[in-house]
C-alpha cells in the first residue's frame, strides 16, 4: 500500500481508538501505522547510496520497488513477532504503537495478496542475512 493509504486507515484507527481508549492512544496508532514505513526509506537510502526522501517516495510509488527484492525490516516475520508480542505483555504507549504495526502489517498483507506482489519482498530477516545474494 501506498504512504496515502496507511495515513488514511492509521487515521481512521486512531480516530476509534481516541474515542474508545485515549488521545494519546489514538495518537500512538497513527505513529505505529505510519512509521513503520521508515525501513522503506532505510532499505532505499542504504541501496542506492541517495538520502532523498522524495526520490525514495517516488521510487516505491512508482513499483520500481518490484524489481528488487527489498529488506524492509520493519516489514519481516521477526518483527511482526515483536509487535504481537508487545501486544500481548505490554501496555501504554507501546502496546498501541504495536496496534498500529499489526495493523499496517494486515493492511500490507491483503494489498499484497490481492495485487499479487505478496512474494516481491524478503519476509524474513534472519532468511535474507544467511541467504545473502550478490543481487541484494
């Protein structure tokens, strides 16, 4: 999905939260479902040695993204763990934060399998540090 896209449904969460929980709830969503995307920028800066954020915006929107086999960290198995773990032990800030992860994650997941580019990124950090290519 989109930064459009995440912003709006991170929105629309953060909105029910804050009614049902907490502002501050509300607002902690918003940041887990938005900021997850930071590891798309990362992975963009690191593989192109290009600190533009704008550049790097228009590289994923524009699916060029879907001729490399991207290492979103923030984005594998490992760390979808982390968040659900964080949801099932954790409170405050934290465990929203985690909320809007998953939901993120759930969001990415079902764009991914219903635009058929589910297997176009490296879901696994420990798989893609051991399994390391030249093409990476």
């Amino acid at each position: 999905m989109f930064i459009k896209q995440h912003i709006l449904a991170g929105t629309i969460a953060a909105a029910v939260v804050s009614w049902y929980a907490s502002p501050q709830a509300g607002i902690a969503v918003l940041a887990g479902s938005i900021l997850i995307d930071a590891d798309h920028y990362l992975w963009y800066a690191a593989r192109f040695k290009d600190a533009s954020l704008s550049r790097a915006r228009r590289f994923f929107e524009a699916k060029e993204a879907d001729n490399h086999y991207c290492l979103c960290a923030l984005h594998t198995f490992e760390a979808i763990a982390v968040y659900i773990t964080c949801v099932l032990l954790l409170h405050g800030a934290i465990f929203w934060i985690a909320v809007g992860c998953i939901m993120h994650m759930l969001l990415d997941v079902f764009y991914s399998i219903t635009h058929g580019g589910l297997f176009l990124r490296k879901w696994s950090l420990i798989h893609a540090i051991l399994f390391r290519t030249k093409n990476d």
